[in-house]
C-alpha cells in the first residue's frame, strides 16, 4: 500500500469568506464579475466532466493525446522524484504522468493540489489502488495561494494543466507564474498546458455548446451563491453568454439577465441590482500565442526546453526549466 496522506492548508471557514469577500467585490463593480472557482461545486464538478466529454469542447482530449505522446519523454528529461500537480482534480490525464514517471523509474512521489477535500479524497483513493508503490500526499488549498505548501525534499515537476492558466488576467498570471519560479530551484521543471489562438468558429462552440450543458454550468454558480450564501438568484432568469474578446485573445462567461431583477444575498445583507439586459462576467479563458507565453515564461524566471502542439495546433504542452 503505498503512503497516503492529505494536508489541509485551507479551512471551510476560509473558504466561505474568501467566497463572501470576492462576491461582494463582484457584484458591487462594474461591471459586474464572479471568480470562476466558486463553480466547482459537486454539481459543477459534475458539469464540468461532461464538458470534458462533449464532442464542442476539444481541450481536454486535445491536452490528454499530447500528455498520452509525450510522458516519457517527460519523466525522461525531468528525471523528478516528485510529481506536483496544482488543481488535480480528479487527477485523470495525470495517470499517463504517473504510469511514464514509474516505468522511467524516477517518480516517488505524487502531490495533488485541489481546494476540494472530497476530490483529492475520491482521487488519493483511487490512486492507491491503481499505483500501490506510490506515496501520494494531497494539499488542500487555492492554487494560488500554495506554493509555500509543497514538497521540497526532492526534485520536483510542478504540472498545471487544462488551460486553467487562461483563467487569470495578464497580471494575475504574471504574479503566479513568477511565484512558481521562485518556488523552484534551478534545475527543476513546470509541465504547462494552454490553449491556443485558432479561429473563433471552433473557440466559441467549446464553451457555447448545442446540448447546453456548459449553460447549466455556468448558471449553476447562481445556485451555488443561493445554498451558500442565502442569495435568492433564479438562474432561469438569466442565460447563457460565451463570446471571443478578439482584443483581449480570451473566451468570456457571462450570465445575461433577461428582465431587470433585484437580488438580495442574506449573509452579505446586499441588495444587488440587474438592468435587463446586463451582463455578469463568469470567467475568461485566455488563449496563447506562442511568442506570448514563452514571453510570460522567459520573464517569470524560465527556459523553454519543449513546445508541443497537437497537429491542429489548437493547444500546447509546454515543458520549462526553471533557470539559475
């Protein structure tokens, strides 16, 4: 059996008033924006692996078939004992990384980040059974606020995966990537994927898909503000929104209101204002230029030593050293 262990950084508390604290930022600007984590519910969650699975939204396989070509080439050229991952979830693409680092017989250790307790729990215990000589120790806690948090006991890889890097907005990634630099000694590794810049036909229906299950997603977020906060948000009355900032290079989320509406959120005691018509943004999810992110990289403290795109070139994996 291999040793399990899960570390708590961050309490429920915590997590209730960092939601508090970014809602009542949120819905009092203008205009209007949520933190894309509060989507992760257990109802998100499952939401999201549909996503993952519908034939619109081509990231997750594109990122898992150049994971499944290149992870050899990985625990090759790592040679790393530890094996961190910075949002794991259920750690699914990851196992390709594992099986490559074990049969390369470098990998000890395997560290899965994820702010949800009962994910890192269901994944730990599933990883167990399937890789029993591995130590597997979770951390509880936001990605970007952990990296005091890890292993440095050994030579390290830190994997950031599904583009969730787009996320943040050019400074936030900035921060966050130069973070991860200091975190890391010359010599180690960060394993990166990001989406890429392609034709907005292809772009949008990943996120606007014909079922409508990334609609339910995103409205779902009103339902977690409702359970969580005591908020009375009807999500039917708000719809679905995803468009290309061809400005920005980044996929915007918004929930469009479809009358004009009066919010109340009891545990804020705010009363919160929708026009119809108005939008609240949900999330954005940039997509890179090559030039651009090696740019970011270059400058957060790193060297590109590999640079893989799938044949479409719709998305990259991107292997960076940390330098001296």
């Amino acid at each position: 059996m291999s040793d399990i262990a899960l570390d708590v950084h961050i309490s429920p508390e915590r997590l209730l008033e960092d939601l508090r604290a970014d809602v009542r930022q949120g819905l009092t600007a203008t205009p209007k924006w949520l933190s894309p984590k509060w989507f992760y519910d257990a109802t998100g969650s499952a939401l999201f692996e549909n996503i993952t699975e519908l034939p619109e939204y081509y990231p997750t396989r594109t990122e898992r078939a150049l994971i499944e070509a290149h992870a050899f080439d990985i625990a090759e050229k790592t040679d790393a004992p530890i094996l961190v991952e910075l949002g794991s979830g259920s750690s699914d693409k990851t196992r390709l990384l594992l099986t490559a680092g074990l049969k390369h017989g470098s990998l000890e250790r395997y560290v899965p980040q994820d702010v949800s307790p009962s994910a890192l729990e269901g994944a730990i215990d599933q990883l167990s059974r399937e890789f029993p000589s591995l130590g597997v120790r979770g951390i509880v806690s936001d990605f970007t606020d952990t990296l005091q948090n890890l292993p440095a006991d050994g030579r390290r890889t830190i994997a950031f995966l599904g583009g969730t890097l787009g996320n943040l907005i050019p400074d936030e990634r900035a921060r966050f990537l130069a973070d991860i630099a200091r975190a890391l000694v010359s010599g180690e590794f960060l394993l990166l994927g990001v989406g890429l810049v392609i034709e907005e036909s292809v772009l949008v229906p990943a996120y606007d898909d014909a079922a409508g299950v990334t609609a339910q997603f995103n409205s779902n977020v009103l339902s977690v503000l409702n359970t969580r906060l005591g908020a009375d948000f009807d999500p039917q009355q708000f719809e679905h929104v995803a468009l290309w900032n061809a400005e920005e290079e980044w996929i915007e989320m918004r929930l469009r209101a479809r009358t004009a509406q009066h919010v109340h959120i009891a545990d804020l005691e705010l009363d919160v204002s929708f026009d119809e018509g108005e939008e609240l943004r949900t999330e954005i999810s940039a997509k890179f230029r090559r030039e651009g992110i090696d740019r970011e990289l270059v400058d957060a403290g790193f060297r590109i030593d590999e640079f893989w795109t799938d044949p479409q070139e719709r998305f990259a994996l991107i292997l960076a050293c940390r330098e001296k």
